[in-house]
C-alpha cells in the first residue's frame, strides 16, 4: 500500500515505520527538528519487540508535498486536526480514503466539516510512545493495537489492504463491524489513563497501587461510560470496573502522551479528554464532576508551561 502518515511522533511515526519496514511505501508529513532527522537518517523505532528504521528521505515537511495516496493516517495532536483536514481538503489528496488514529471521540466530526464523509474510516489504536529526540520514537511495552473498520460499504476494500498490511508488518489489527462503539470503548480507558497519570504526574503503576488515585481512575471512567450511555451507546453496567482491572495488566511505567506532553511544556488535549466529557456531560444532563475537576486543575497548563512557571 501506498499510506501517507500525517504525524510522525508516537502513534504515527511507531504504525508507520512498522509498516514501512514490512515493504508498505509510506511517506510522513513531521515538522521541525524531527522532519529534519528523518529526512537525514530516517526515523528510528526503539521498541522491545525490536528496533525499525525507516530510510533517509520518506518524510515531506507539509501536506501540500504529499503526492497520492491508497489511504492517508491522520496521528496529529488534536490541535492541528482543523487545520489538517483543511490541508487535505485542498490538496491532491482529496477524496482519498483517511483514517485517524487519534485520541478522543470528536476528532472525526472536526475532519467531517472539511473532508467527504465518505473517506472517513473509524479506528483507534492502543500504544505507548512518544519522540524520544529528534528523529526516534521510544515504545514502552509490547502494546501496539490498532482496530479499524469500514463505515460505508465503499470502504470495505482499503479496509481490507490495510488488515493485510498490519498482518505483514506484525502490528496486532482488527476490522470491526461496529468502529465507533470501539472508539468510545477506548475512550474510556484513555479519558482515565490521561485524567490520572496527569494530575498525579505519575505513571499508571504509582495511580493504580493508591488508595484514593485509585478510585480517581475508575470514577473519571465511570463518567465517561456514563457519557457514553447518554450518547446511546450501550457500553455495559460494569465497563468502567472492566477497564481498571485491564489497567492493573498494563506495565507499571506506562503513563498517557498528555502526562508526556504536561513535563515537557507542551500543550495539553485536555479540552478533547476530561473537558470534552465535561462538556458532553453537561450538555446531556449527565454528572460528572471528577472530570470537570481534573479540567479545572490542568487548565493552566493547557497551552503549555504556565508563563512563569
């Protein structure tokens, strides 16, 4: 498949650079420092299930450079999901396939005012990585999931390839009959993951083991299935507890990009994570006062480093 990679850091940079390694041609749009180590050595994948790196040059530095495309993968912050879907819209990418590995469950109906409906795959993906420096992307565990699926029978076909693709490149895929359920279903998990590991400003090890973070995590997911619920999505009474049991599975190093994002001074996706439920919640006449308050407690934190700091 020909796949262009709209953000090279943890999501887009670790799928595309499997994908790239199993002989897939896929070309990354990065920027900065990073477009500039890729494009010189290529982008190198630390991961315990091996290290991969992509050639010299597979990087362009703007979706205008981008040629055509079998399917495009949109893995950008969802600040720049606007402006993305903007470029594509007005580029010779227009009208070809788009599937977003993004977080949060708003990030299709932000690429919808600008794309055809019609090219809008559903998916989400379940990882931890992140740029390690310029030109690396550091995986923690042996978690690297994406789950997928047509939303229009016209779809089906690159929905296929793509399964084919993950199946060569050794990335654990599924094609799902009911996409969006999926994406609510990880939203759950990631709302808590993010909420907590951030506020805490520790990993999901020191969270799960406290008393008191402990039971932050499974109420701010208790909210978000409540959410869920009220959107008519039948996620089933004991979900959110489902979840934190699959948290105590996941590696005690493992924390959420936002975490990452919150020590490094950069901006937060907190209005798409507890605020975008808080704001759902209030919308839909739903409590939810564990993420208004994670909201409220990052909020001077969302554009980055407080000035002064």
């Amino acid at each position: 498949m020909r796949i262009a990679v709209v953000g090279a850091g943890g999501v887009g940079g670790y799928f595309g650079a499997r994908l790239a390694a199993a002989g897939h041609e896929v070309t990354f749009v990065a920027r900065g420092r990073h477009l500039e180590a890729v494009r010189g050595s290529g982008l190198l994948v630390r991961s315990p299930l091996g290290d991969v790196r992509t050639p010299p040059g597979s990087v362009v530095g703007a979706v205008t450079e981008l040629d055509s495309a079998d399917l495009v993968v949109v893995a950008v912050k969802l600040w720049d999901t606007e402006d993305v879907a903007r470029q594509l819209a007005a580029s010779e990418l227009a009208g070809t396939p788009v599937l977003s590995l993004q977080n949060g469950v708003h990030k299709d109906t932000v690429l919808g005012r600008h794309l055809p409906p019609e090219s809008l795959l559903g998916g989400a993906c379940f990882i931890s990585a992140f740029i390690e420096e310029p030109g690396v992307v550091r995986h923690n565990g042996s978690l690297q999931r994406m789950v997928f699926g047509a939303r229009r029978p016209e779809q089906e076909s690159v929905a296929g390839q793509l399964l084919q693709a993950c199946v060569d490149a050794g990335i654990d895929a599924e094609l799902s009959a009911d996409v969006d359920r999926v994406i609510w279903e990880k939203f759950v998990f990631l709302v808590g993951l993010s909420a907590t590991t951030t506020a805490v400003r520790q990993p999901l090890g020191v969270v799960r083991s406290d008393e008191r973070s402990r039971v932050l995590l499974r109420e701010v997911m208790e909210e978000v299935a409540a959410v869920a619920r009220a959107s008519g999505v039948a996620l089933a009474d004991d979900f959110a507890e489902r979840q934190l049991a699959f948290c105590d599975t996941l590696p005690a190093d493992m924390t959420s990009s936002m975490h990452n994002d919150l020590e490094h001074g950069h901006r937060l996706e907190l209005p798409w994570l507890s605020g975008g439920v808080a704001g759902l919640a209030a919308e839909l006449g739903v409590p939810a006062p564990r993420n208004r308050t994670v909201t409220d407690v990052l909020s001077p934190y969302v554009l980055g480093k407080p000035s002064g700091a």
